[in-house]
C-alpha cells in the first residue's frame, strides 16, 4: 500500500474484476454458513425465523486457497465477507445452509449460491476490502460522477445490491441498489446506517432511517457490496463480476510533514538569496 501524496487527488482504492484473476474452476461447496439460530429476520415483530450464519468480517478465501490472482493494479485476494441466510416463519425446521463460495470460472463469476432454497429463504451478504489493502492509501469519498461502479449477475431471486463503507467505526449502504449494475457518486450518495451483528445480516429497508450524504463521512475504511434478497425460486445463485471504488487521497502524517518541511526549506532558500 502506498500513501498518495496529493490531498484530494482521485486514486483508485478497489479493482476488482474476476474475469482478470480467476484460477478455480466451479469450486462449489468450499465454505458453508453454520450455526443455528432463533430471531426476527423479516422484520415482522416476530421472533420465529431460523438462521445460519459468517460472521460479518470473516475472510472469504484464505491465502492458502489460490483462487484467484490479482493483475497488476488489482486488489490482492483478501476479501471479506459476512452472511445470514434464514428460514422465514419456520422456528421448528433447521436453519438452512448456504454455499459461501461459488467460484464458477468459466464465467469468472464470485459469488453465493442455494440449491435448495424457497420462496420462504432469506438471505443478506456482503463482500469487502479493508483500508490495509486499498490501492493506492487512504480515502475519502471522491465527489465525482461514476467514482464507484459495480457488475453482477443473478438469477432465481429478487437480488439487491447496495455499495458498501464503513467510516468512524460504522456501515453505512447506498441509497442507490440494482440487480446486477450501479455507478454513483460517493460524494453526493445518500448512505443509510447499518449495524451487522454476528449472526443477523439482515437489513431492514421498509425503515433506514435518516441518511447522510457522503461528503459529510470520513476517512474510508472498508469498501464493498451488500446484498439482500428474497426468494422465490428453487436454484437461485447472485454473483460478483467486478467493483471500481475510487476515493480522494488523505496524505498520510508523513506526507504532511515532509511537505511542511519541503515548504520551510523552500523558504529558508530564499531567503538566503
């Protein structure tokens, strides 16, 4: 990782795109969700939805895993994930189990898949890079049309994306979602809260809540997708084709200081002439 130098230059932060750097080849199965647990994952009042669960930051491949290999200017392959998938008004039936990784590379396509899902599943997911990996330093939100652009496929299902941050210590999604393509500007984005806790993905979009416009956040410090999707089909699959997220540069302190020092010996020589 290495620190723009220039406050408010435009860097990219995330590029990534399967299609340049996918190795494994319809790897099904490789991770699975676990767990089983009792809660409201519909939103109805009710506490009779059975789930399992990733916890939100678990890592989606491990190094060890060569899945995937990034080209020059691309992401390193530590993405992050979390997931909950939930049997909706059923407290008896076991919590069913996801596929975490669809690895399909043919289609160089990333993504999750449930080949014995209903109508009454429920699932919510998200996919993300942390600060430490960003491209090119830190960021903020670059006010800038098309800075973030996401491509997908799905099917099987009423899938939906949101762009992805978090930014002093919270999660924020986009306004904004689609099916299987966005491009906004972060800067001029509205961004709703979103609190994951380990066992519950879930999203409740009926009540966002107040949103915030993205000039007012801070420094970046994960970027990714949020998916959320009810389903009302027997094989339904949503995959990650690619993410471009670009940000305006935050020198790091080095670079104020090495600036400040260049300005002082800038003036000290001509001072001297």
């Amino acid at each position: 990782m290495s620190a723009a130098l220039v406050h408010g230059q435009t860097v990219i932060a995330v590029n990534f795109d399967a299609s340049a750097g996918l190795v494994s080849n319809n790897i099904n199965s490789t991770f699975k969700t676990s767990g089983d647990t009792l809660g409201d994952y519909d939103f109805d009042g009710n506490a009779d939805d059975r789930a399992s669960f990733m916890p939100m930051g678990t890592l989606f491949a491990p190094s060890t895993h060569p899945w995937y290999t990034p080209a020059v200017g691309q992401n390193n392959s530590a993405i992050y994930q979390g997931v909950s998938l939930a049997r909706i008004d059923d407290a008896v039936t076991a919590a069913p189990i996801l596929d975490m990784n669809r690895l399909t590379g043919s289609a160089a396509q990333v993504g999750l898949n449930e080949a014995s899902a209903s109508e009454t599943f429920r699932i919510a997911s998200a996919f993300f890079w942390k600060a430490e990996d960003f491209l090119n330093g830190s960021i903020e939100l670059a006010d800038e049309a098309d800075s973030i652009q996401f491509t997908g496929t799905s099917a099987g299902g009423n899938w939906n994306t949101h762009i992805l941050i978090e930014t002093g210590e919270k999660w924020y999604v986009s306004d904004s979602s689609n099916k299987s393509t966005l491009s906004l500007n972060g800067a001029t984005e509205t961004w709703y809260e979103f609190d994951p806790v380990a066992d519950n993905m879930f999203w409740d979009e009926a009540n966002k809540g107040a949103g915030v416009i993205g000039s007012t956040l801070g420094e970046i410090a994960s970027a990714g997708v949020y998916i959320q999707e009810t389903y009302n089909d027997a094989n339904p699959y949503w995959n990650f084709v690619s993410l471009s997220f670009s940000g305006t540069s935050i020198p790091e302190p080095g670079s104020y200081a090495l600036l400040a020092g260049l300005a002082g010996l800038s003036f000290v020589m001509l001072r001297r002439r």
